[in-house]
C-alpha cells in the first residue's frame, strides 16, 4: 500500500494510505519515527503505526488536561475516553503519565482533599467519598485525609455561621442545617455539639 502524507496547519501532518485519509499527528513526532521514510506500508505496519498515533494523540492530550488542573488516573482516563479516545491509548498514556511523574493520584488526592476541606467545608467522610468516586483507591484517599489540619467542630461551627447562623432559632431552620452539615459529611454528635456551643456562647451573649 501507499503511504504519503501531507503537512496541515498548526504544526499537523496528515496520513495517506493508497490516497485515502486515515490519521492526523503532529510533526515533530512524525518527523522523529521511522515511518518518514516509507513510501509503501503492510497491513502489519499500517496498525502499528495507527496504534502510536492513537497513542501520541491521547499522551497529548493528557497533557494539555493535566496543564490546566490535576487528574487521577481514573478520572483521566475517562475524560480522554469522553474526548474521543480509544480506552486502550488512553490507558497507554496515563501510564506514560505516570512514569514520567506528570500524574499521581497521591498528589491529586492530597490537592483535593484540602480543596474539598478548606473551601467547600466538606467533613472526612464526604471527603472520602468524593475522593474514591473521583477513583481514587480507599487506602490513598485515607492517607490524603491524614494529611488535612482538621479541627471537626471549629470547621463545623464556621460553617453554620457562613451558611445557617440566621436559621438555627426555630426548630425547623436548626433540622435543616443539621440535614445539610450531614449532607456535608459531618456526624450527627458532632453537629449537635456544635450546635449546642454556639447556642450557649449566643444565650451568653444575650445576657451579657
């Protein structure tokens, strides 16, 4: 069969086979492969040579994902899967990712961890949650947590203040920042306490 390419915009070189499209990749990676210099392809080199673009394509786009923000694993995987890759290049190329040091789901669910902690004043177990759904591996995700400065009433208290100070007098407005700081990951004892302390320090206030 007969292999010719064609160079295309933004640094693309297009594959021919017997004059029929059949990949695109990017130069520098064409230009440093054996294939440059083929001018007939077998069946057996045509699917290898496919299977390395499919590759070099999936690997570049692991990178461009990962510029912008963290990944697991898993969790790329998918998003390169949902961005039109094959699931095996996809997987080839997380792999490379992670040989290379570029992508570590320790890393990522230590980052998220504290993101899901500090910003979104979420309780460990809704933390593991997230965590293990994002598929992070359950050993990983404890171990992330164990990083975390946590103090589970002062983050409990800070939150009602944010969200539920002004709703907690009747009966009705404290069952639902309690149903919400479940939804949140916080244990029931552990709300109610909160609750209670931030009743006494306002009756002391009032008196005062």
């Amino acid at each position: 069969m007969k292999l010719t390419v064609k160079e295309g915009k933004a640094n693309k070189i297009h594959i021919y086979v017997d004059e029929e499209y059949r990949a695109t990749v990017d130069s520098d990676y064409w230009y440093s492969e054996k294939y440059r210099n083929y001018k007939e392809i077998s069946d057996e080199e045509l699917t290898e040579l496919l299977d390395a673009v499919s590759f070099r394509r999936a690997y570049n786009k692991g990178l461009d994902l990962l510029s912008r923000r963290p990944y697991g694993t898993k969790e790329l995987i998918k998003k390169l899967c949902e961005k039109g890759h094959e699931k095996e290049s996809a997987e080839k190329a997380s792999d490379r990712l992670l040989e290379l040091g570029l992508l570590s789901d320790e890393e990522f669910a230590r980052l998220l961890a504290n993101e899901l902690y500090e910003r979104k004043g979420y309780g460990i177990k809704r933390i593991k949650q997230e965590l293990v759904f994002r598929g992070i591996d359950r050993e990983i995700a404890e171990n992330a947590i164990e990083t975390l400065d946590i103090d589970t009433q002062s983050r409990i208290i800070l939150v009602i203040k944010k969200k539920y100070l002004n709703k907690i007098d009747d009966e009705k407005g404290r069952k639902r920042a309690i149903d919400g700081l479940m939804r949140l990951g916080y244990s029931y004892s552990d709300i109610k306490t909160a609750l209670n302390s931030i009743s006494e320090f306002c009756e002391e206030e009032n008196y005062d």
